[in-house]
C-alpha cells in the first residue's frame, strides 16, 4: 500500500514540475502578441487608398507592386505612429474622397493638391511637397505652345478629379479650349503620343516623369503654387494630429531626404 502511495505522489510531483516547465518556456521564450489598440485608428494596419498612375509619388513596378515616394513615406508614417504597417488599395483618382468618405480606406497618399474645395469634406495633413501644373506636348511637335491662348482650338487631356482638370475647365470655353478627361494619366499620355489629342495638362514632377519614359516634352508650367497633403476624414482628428506631429519630425530628416534622392535623384 505505501508503494502505491508513492507511486501516486510521485506522479503528481512530475505532473507539477512538467507543468511549471511548460509555463516558464511560454513565459519567458514566448513575446506576447502586440497590441495595436492604440494606433490612431486602433487597427494594426494603416489603410492607404492611392491612384498609382502618378510617376514618381505612386505607380506600379515591373513586379506588380504598388511603389513611389507617397508610398515609401506614409509607410514611414505609419510606423512612427505605432503601425505595423500599411495596406494599400488602388482605385482611380476621382473615387479617393468618395472611399475615404465611406470608411474604405484611412488615409489617401496619392500626390493630392490641398485646395479650398477638397477641405470641405477632408482634412490634410501639413504640406509634403510643391508644384505646379505643366503642358505636355509630343517630343516631335512643331506647334509648341508658350500660353493657355496657344491652346485655342486644341484638345487637352487631363485626368478627372485634378486640379490640373479644373484649372484647364475654367479656361476651356473662354479660350476655346476641347477638355478630354481621362480615368488616369497613363491613357492621357498614350493618347498624346499616339496623336489622338494635343496635350496633356498634369502637375509638374509627374510631367518631368513622364518625359523620361515616352517622347513628350514639356511646353511650358503654369505657375499655381500648389502644394501637396495627405488627407483623412474630419473626424479622425487623433490621426491627423498623429500624422502631423510624425511628418514634422520627418521633413527636416535624413530619411525624408533620402527618398527625395531616390525618386527625384536630389
């Protein structure tokens, strides 16, 4: 009878020390899972909404992904204010605000011009970059325009929802100007190069871009002073806040720098 007694709490001794050994690997060898429930959205991820036809602030690389310089930097963001990252979601440029109105996406990065009329419905972040808009004509063109009269009697393209489609609007019948919009800048150009239109109205940098990857060149810049901001719904003021506070730190750092170098080359 003692020797089963033994035997017993013999076992139970094992059964504790196995269970004590199981609870100090976990404790100890185990990281606990992080939380994310004090990101500005209380997600994990931040949700990126973009328009990647808009070389070098987003467009989509030989592998398929999603790259450019609004890219690298709210991902830069997104980690200074404690996510683990960034989901992007791609979409035409002129069904950012509506998505973002709808709690499809968080944030949009996508080279968006801060203008009076946006700012009703969205709010920006403090200023990125600096721009203005450009005329694209054909490399090869003899007819090289040097004003918006010199547009008189052609067909411009612009792409739905930008400033550059607005500014051209406004001037379109007094000047006698054919507006063609376009989904993206991508078809614009194409349609440009291919003869189907006259020129292509875009922001500045992408126009640079653009001249390097298909014969255009740039017949002169309309000065607008634009400026660049990421937007957010009005009401995620603690994101706003986050992102502003974050891009202050970042515009004055060698990481900004750095990406300014790789897509601008300095």
């Amino acid at each position: 009878m003692n020797k089963v007694i033994a035997a017993v709490v013999a076992g139970v001794i094992i059964a504790i020390c196995i269970g004590v050994g199981v609870w100090w690997y976990y404790s100890h060898s185990v990281a606990p899972a992080k939380s994310y429930a004090s990101t500005p959205t209380g997600k994990e991820y931040l949700i990126v909404g973009t328009s990647p036809d808009f070389p070098p602030f987003e467009y989509v690389a030989k592998n398929g992904s999603i790259v450019g310089f609004d890219i690298d930097l709210i991902r830069l963001l997104a980690h200074k204010i404690g996510y683990k990252g960034i989901k992007i979601v791609s979409m035409d440029f002129d069904s950012l605000i509506p998505a973002l109105l709808h709690g499809k996406i968080d944030v949009i990065a996508a080279g968006m011009s801060i203008t009076p009329q946006r700012e009703k419905v969205v709010a920006f972040t403090i200023p990125y970059w600096h721009a203005d808009q450009a005329v694209l004509i054909r490399a090869n063109s003899k007819w090289v325009p040097k004003s918006l009269e010199d547009l008189k009697g052609k067909t411009v393209g612009v792409e739905t929802g930008t400033t550059g489609a607005e500014y051209i609007k406004k001037y379109a019948s007094k000047l006698g100007i054919n507006v063609k919009e376009y989904s993206s800048f991508v078809l614009a150009v194409q349609d440009l190069v291919n003869g189907r239109i006259d020129a292509v109205v875009l922001d500045s940098p992408v126009a640079k871009m653009f001249t390097s990857k298909y014969p255009v060149k740039i017949a002169f810049i309309i000065h607008t002073g634009e400026v660049y901001g990421f937007a957010v719904r009005k009401s995620d003021v603690k994101l706003l806040h986050a992102l502003d506070q974050a891009l202050k730190e970042v515009l004055n750092s060698t990481a900004y720098k750095k990406l300014v170098e790789k897509y601008f080359g300095g």
